[in-house]
C-alpha cells in the first residue's frame, strides 16, 4: 500500500469507519474522536515532551493505517522527494505476547 501525504491530509481528517457498541445502559458508545476532540487532544500531547507519542499519534489520526503498521515502518519506507509512505509490512503479538513481523504484499 501507498500513501501520498499532503497538507490535505493535516487540515482535514477523514474518518472512513465509525464502530457503535451499545452499552449496558442501551447508549450507543463512540469510539472515535471527533474533529475538535481530535485537535484538541493534539494540541495537548504537542506540548508534552515525549515527541515519539505525538508524532505516532498524529501519524494514526491522519494516515488512517493501523499502529501495528506505524511501528513497522523503516527509514526506507519514507520518500521525502515525492512525499510517499509506502505501508508494506506490521507488527502484531503472537503466543506469550512475541512480536511477529508481517509482510504485506
């Protein structure tokens, strides 16, 4: 998979999946943030020190991909002439919580 980052993508969030889990009470739950929650939430772990977390987090929220593919990613993976992220492998835990290394083709 490939994926063209551009200033589209940091402005406006696009939310393709929404999953409702109703809860005991019969209320739908929500388990996404909205656009402002999501902003908000950003703008808070910005200013924190940790830059790993917000720089994952903001990649989660505005990629769309899964964390186990984020954490995946290699230098080799980024190409900042064309600005292409090119999503070819995942990380996932197996039996007795070992990571397990998975190429997508």
């Amino acid at each position: 998979m490939l994926l063209h980052l551009n200033k589209q993508h940091i402005e406006a969030p696009i939310y393709t999946t929404n999953k409702r889990i109703l809860e005991d009470d019969g209320e739908e739950a929500e388990y996404f943030y909205t656009r402002e929650q999501l902003i908000h939430f950003l703008s808070c772990l910005e200013q924190e020190i940790n830059c790993k977390a917000y720089s994952l987090l903001l990649l989660l929220a505005f990629s769309g991909m899964h964390k186990g593919e984020a954490l995946a990613l290699t230098w080799i993976d980024l190409n900042f002439t064309t600005n292409e992220l090119r999503i070819n492998k995942a990380l996932s835990s197996g039996k007795c919580n070992y990571l397990i290394f998975i190429e997508i083709v």
